[in-house]
C-alpha cells in the first residue's frame, strides 16, 4: 500500500534527489550508515562537495545526521515521509547499474576497514572482558531468559540502551522492524556497527548519545532494553525515567542487570558504580516511573561465578484504542 505524501514533501524531495551524487549518496545510506570521510573515499569527490549535498539532503528531510564525538554519521531519516521516499526512489534503482555496482564495491572495503578497527580494539581489551565474564551467569542463560520473558508477542521498534556491542540488536534484529542502539563510548559503537553490519541489519542503527537525556521524542519505541548499565551509572532511577519516557503505551522495558555482590575490585578497576541491585531497588524506580512490573527473576552464576544477574520487565499501564490514548 502506497502511503500518499504532501505534495510540498514530494517536490522538496524529488528537487533534492534529482542530482548524480545525491541520488548515490541516498542509494549508499541505504546500506549502511556513512561518515563524510567514508562518502569521500567511495565517491571519489572532495570532502566541501560532499558535505554540500549532505546539508540539501539533510534540509530535504530525506537524511539525519548524528554527531558522534569529532565525527557525524549520516542514515536515512527516520520521519515515515522522508524514509518513504528514500525507499521508493531506491526501489526504482537497478542494483546491477556500473556505477552503483562500484559504489557498493567501495562500500564493502570501507566497511572491512571499520570492521578490522573493531576487532582490533576488540582484541586489545577481551582479556578484562573475559575476566568479568566469568564471574557472572553464563551469557547463553541470560539471553535465553530475555528472549523467554519477552515471548512471542511482536516488536515494532526496540530501542537498546547503553548498547555496547550491539550484541542486543542483533539478538533481536530478525524479529523486529526497526532498531537503534545508544552508547555514549564511540569505541562501543564501532564495535556495535560492525557486528549490524556482519549480520546485515539494514533496518538497527546506533548513536551516541546521554542516556539522561536522549534526543528521541517521546512514545517512539515499544521495546527498551537496558542491558547491564545501570551499575555504571550514578542516578539510576532517572535513566529509568527518561527510557519509561520514549515508551509507546503499552510498551515494555527491560533491565537486566547483576544482583548484589560484593566484589569490590569492579568498582576500583572498571568504574562499577554500584555492585549489583536488590530485586526491591529497581521495582522501585521501575514503579515510580509510572510503570507496571510484570516479572523480576534472577539468573543464578554456574561454576565459579559469583554473581547472579537479575531481570526485570515492566510495561506502560496506558493502552491505546480507536486512534487514541487512554490509561487501563
């Protein structure tokens, strides 16, 4: 079904469209999320001409940009408009053009440059990784009950914050329609775009961003993830309050986190603010965020571990009927 557009959004975006580059540049974004830097080295072109039609495809509302420390990334734009015309113009695209051909060929190189990047940084600090790893419930056990507490019921739009690797977009990225991690280390989110890129989850993303503060308008996503970020965090409770914030109603979050511990060496050496969360400590502040707790469940360590992990599911009481909202 053909959604039907303003005639002023049509023209803005066909006008901005109707150039070479620009209409490679929407083919590429298409793929992957790109840097000026990245556009250059494909397109061949100086960086100034690039960064021109970024700005009047960004203005069209056909892109966004994203500032990621000293860097931007550009995606397709998120807006149903924009998105919709995105898809339309590359549908109409022959995939096996030369010069687009050439294009996803250079495509490929830089994406195994930023894949070689991760996996260096990777494997510069895997030991410490490893080395926490060992001392909490197995990760297969973890996700195992994440995806058993969510069940079967589908996901329109996960948002997972404090993403890290991305491994919780990719867990998710076959069920559902769009997905965006947040991270506030750029090293983390070239980790994570690399894993989505390998996996070839076109429709997750990531971003830098606060998450006190995150830069999405509210009732966006019908699924938040917070997965084992709470203990680095000083307030809690509020980051609770600002992810119960972008909820849909009816929609669900998910903490999961370490149960109390004791072991000290966490905070001292890898900036574990707090050593794990009694079962009453996040039901709280799930609660005071106007929201209903539906599971709270432990996962106990196996072997020599030492830490079980805790999960938690609540959900927005509000439901929505005939177009609008109201509180169940």
């Amino acid at each position: 079904m053909i959604n039907r557009l303003p005639f002023d959004l049509v023209h803005t975006a066909l006008r901005a469209a109707a150039e070479a580059t620009r209409l490679r540049i929407l083919a590429l974004l298409t793929q992957a999320e790109l840097t000026v830097s990245d556009l250059t080295e494909i397109l061949r072109q100086s960086q100034p001409r690039i960064s021109r039609h970024l700005k009047l495809l960004s203005e069209a509302g056909l892109i966004e940009r994203h500032r990621e420390g000293s860097w931007a990334f550009f995606r397709v734009a998120d807006q149903e408009g924009g998105a919709e015309m995105v898809r339309l113009l590359s549908d109409y695209l022959d995939p096996e053009d030369p010069v687009l051909s050439r294009d996803r060929e250079r495509l490929v190189a830089v994406r195994q440059a930023r894949a070689k990047a991760a996996q260096d940084y990777f494997s510069a600090h895997a030991a410490q990784w490893d080395r926490i790893r060992k001392l909490h419930a197995a990760d297969e056990a973890v996700e195992g009950a994440i995806v058993e507490a969510l069940g079967d019921k589908p996901v329109r739009s996960l948002l997972d914050l404090g993403t890290g690797t991305g491994r919780m977009l990719e867990l998710f990225g076959p069920r559902i329609e769009r997905g965006l991690g947040v991270d506030l280390s750029p090293d983390m989110l070239s980790l994570a775009r690399a894993r989505l890129d390998r996996a070839g989850l076109k429709h997750c993303s990531v971003r830098q961003g606060d998450i006190y503060n995150l830069s999405l308008p509210r009732e966006s996503f019908d699924l938040v993830l917070v997965h084992q970020v709470l203990h680095f965090l000083e307030d809690g409770a509020r980051a609770i309050r600002e992810a119960a914030r972008v909820l849909t109603p009816s929609g669900r979050l998910m903490v999961i986190d370490f149960a109390p511990h004791d072991l000290e060496f966490l905070r001292e050496e890898h900036a574990h603010h707090r050593l794990g969360f009694s079962p009453e400590t996040v039901s709280q502040w799930l609660e005071a965020a106007g929201l209903d707790v539906t599971l709270q469940k432990n996962i106990a360590p196996e072997g020599d571990g030492k830490i079980a992990v805790s999960l938690w599911l609540a959900r927005d009481p509000r439901i929505q009927m005939a177009g609008r909202k109201e509180v169940a």
